[in-house]
C-alpha cells in the first residue's frame, strides 16, 4: 500500500443461500397442534355441563314416608293429605332406568299416612296414621303380597288397622327376628310393641289386641343390632 499499488482481493460476497422450505407435513401437523390447543382452551373456559337429570315420580300430596321392597322391586310412599299409599316398579324407575317413573297403583290406608315400615318375612306394610288433626292412634297393615310393582290386585283391599291407645303415633322400627314392631308417640308417650307374628298381612289375628307399652317416652325409635330399643 506504500508503493501505491492497489491490492487485490479474491474475496468475494457469498450468497446466502434461502431458508429451505417447510414440507406440507410439518405444517400440518403444527395446524393441528395449534387446533387441539385452542380447542383446549375453549374446553377449560366452558361453564360446567350439568348433571344427568334425575327422573321424578309424581306421587299424592304431601309424600313423606317411604318403604322399600328390594325382592319386589316395589317402592311405597305415604302421601299425608290424600290418605293414600302410592306404589312405584323401581324396576323401571332407578338411577340407569326411569322407562316407567310413575305410580301404577294406589292404596287407600286412611288418615294422614305418616311413616312405612316393611317387613319381608310376612310381605307386609306398616303405615302410622295420624289423623287431620294428629289425634289418630292407628297403625294400617297392608298385603304387600297382593299391591306391589308385577302384582296390584289387592291395592284396592282396605287394610287392617291397629289402635294404639292414648297415643299420637309417629315413627315406626321393626324387628323382624323379634316379629315386633314398636311404635313412637309425638306427645313422648309410651312406646307401644306390636307382635307381628300374629298382626300381619296373611294373620291379623292379633290386630285387635291392644298392643303392650313401655313406660319409656319418644317419637323416634331405634333399634340395634341386639335387639335393643
């Protein structure tokens, strides 16, 4: 450079060469993530689907206590203000089958039916009956034998009734090994005891007794595994 001359160099630009291009596989394959991503993301802004609806079974008026009869598939439900006992095929209304939700027999128990209890050894259903005005002091025994979900030709029979004397009654426990039925009193009465070996639905040869009493008060009634009230 001092002499004057220029120098020369054989450096030449290199040509960058262009990004190859990206196959149609990857592309797609990308289309795809990003669709599963904001399909994703729509899912988790999403409010809640809702549950299953529950099947319903219109009944009578003011249903409140129910018994159950699992060799029968047959459900019982106490409606208070039309004096009567609905019967439902749980066989075809459940949690996986509501085919056939609704009540394909009535029985007319009297009273203001309160609370059920049955007992598989006799086929029989105890129904409280308090009274309009909660002064009654009976307890209905009906064949379930004869009004249940595959046979209702005795729905229409009016059911054998026990008076339980001086008393409101209220909730009913059964003992079925005892053959006993022990009934509360709203008033925290006496506990009356029912043989349900001689008061049931195929025998109420001893319905008509007056049932023994403990001098024990209470409306609600619990037995345990000893047999002990």
């Amino acid at each position: 450079m001092g002499n004057g001359k220029s120098m020369k160099t054989n450096l030449q630009p290199k040509k960058i060469g262009s990004r190859p291009a990206q196959s149609r596989l990857r592309i797609a394959a990308a289309g795809m993530l990003f669709l599963a991503a904001a399909a994703l993301a729509a899912n988790l802004i999403m409010p809640p689907k809702l549950p299953w609806a529950v099947p319903t079974v219109t009944v009578g008026n003011n249903p409140v206590g129910i018994a159950v009869d699992p060799a029968r598939h047959t459900i019982y439900v106490a409606n208070a203000l039309d004096d009567t006992v609905s019967v439902i095929d749980s066989n075809k209304c459940n949690s996986k089958n509501s085919s056939l939700c609704t009540t394909i027999a009535t029985i007319t128990v009297g009273p203001v039916p309160f609370y059920l209890a049955f007992d598989p050894t006799t086929d029989t259903i105890y129904a409280t009956l308090r009274g309009p005005d909660f002064d009654n002091n009976t307890v209905a025994v009906i064949n379930g034998a004869t009004c249940n979900a595959t046979n209702t030709s005795g729905c229409g029979q009016t059911p054998a009734t026990v008076t339980v004397p001086g008393a409101v009654v209220f909730g009913l426990a059964l003992d079925t090994a005892m053959h006993t039925l022990y009934v509360g009193d709203e008033n925290m009465g006496p506990v009356s005891i029912i043989d349900t070996a001689s008061c049931n639905a195929t025998n109420t040869s001893g319905c008509g007794q007056t049932p023994v009493q403990t001098s024990a008060g209470g409306d609600t009634i619990t037995i345990d595994i000893s047999a002990t009230v």
